[in-house]
C-alpha cells in the first residue's frame, strides 16, 4: 500500500505530464499578467534598441526592472511596454532587412544624442551644485565677518554728563 501511493503520483505525473507545461511562467499576476514570454521578447526588443550598450543591463536586470514597473501598478507604463511589444511582435518580423538595419542606425544616433544630453545635464547639475555652494560660502564669511565686527565693538556705553552737557563718561555694561 505504501508503494502504491508513492508510484501512483509519480505516474500521473508522466502521464498527465508537468501542470502548465503549456502555460507560459508569471512573474507577476494583474491584468494583463506579465509573464517570462513577455520580459524575453521586451529583452530582445531592448537588446535590438541599445544594441551594445545592452550588454551593461543585462536580461536579469531587466527582467527585474519589468516586475518593479508591473508591480508598481502603473498603468500608462504598462500600456507603453504592451504596445513596445506589440510592435515588436506584429511589426517588427514585417521590416526587411534594409528597413531594420536602417532603424537600427537610427536608434543608435538617438541613443548617443540621449547619452550627450544626459552628460550636459549632469554637468550642468553639477555647475549648479557648485556655484550654491559658493553662494553659501559667501554668505557664512558674511556672517562670520559681521560677528567678528561685534566682537571687536567696545561693550559698554558713553553716559551723558548734565554739567558739561556732554557724553564724557565711560559706563561698562
């Protein structure tokens, strides 16, 4: 009897075969569930988009990066990779081989002019950063000065004298 429920499952199993074998893998439910078809054909179609600027990523990476974006829930992002996909697969095998190589180069010019951008923004953050810096510095030297100033004043007070008519008298405080 002990035999025969350790076997039995086992050979459903080889008969029935995996559950879901058909079923493609979901890395996370929702509507529409992002599953393992839909990272592999968006890796692919970011692969063809970066090209050697893709291998910097890497398919986990951006696998993982697709679950953050689905599980965040946000729905204009989702439409945006659903229809980046749907191009992909309906659109994309239609291109001849001049057409796709000509959006390659394409892409590849708007790649580096999104890369220039991103340096002269940084730079120019950086810039920013550094003259508030400056401003900063300015103004604590003006404080430090104005108190250096008040330290330096005498700390008292000339009292007024009614027989001469006269701040004459020297009173500390």
């Amino acid at each position: 009897m002990r035999m025969l429920r350790s076997v039995v499952p086992a050979v459903v199993l080889v008969i029935a075969g995996p559950a879901g074998a058909g079923d493609p893998k979901v890395l996370v439910p929702g509507d529409p569930p992002l599953t393992q078809d839909m990272a592999d054909d968006y890796a692919r179609l970011a692969e063809f988009r970066l090209g050697p600027a893709f291998d910097r990523i890497g398919r986990d990476r951006l696998t993982q990066l697709l679950v953050n974006d689905w599980k965040a829930g946000d729905n204009a992002r989702r439409r945006a990779i659903l229809a980046d996909l749907t191009w992909w697969r309906d659109e994309f095998p239609k291109l001849a081989r001049a057409d796709r190589e000509r959006l390659a180069a394409r892409q590849a010019a708007q790649t580096a002019d999104a890369i220039r951008l991103f340096q002269l923004q940084q730079w120019n953050d950086a810039r920013q950063q550094q003259i508030g810096a400056l401003s900063n510095l300015q103004a604590r030297h003006h404080e430090l000065m104005m108190q250096i100033i008040a330290n330096m004043r005498p700390s008292g007070r000339y009292v007024y004298n009614p027989s001469s008519g006269k701040y004459d008298r020297w009173v500390s405080d």
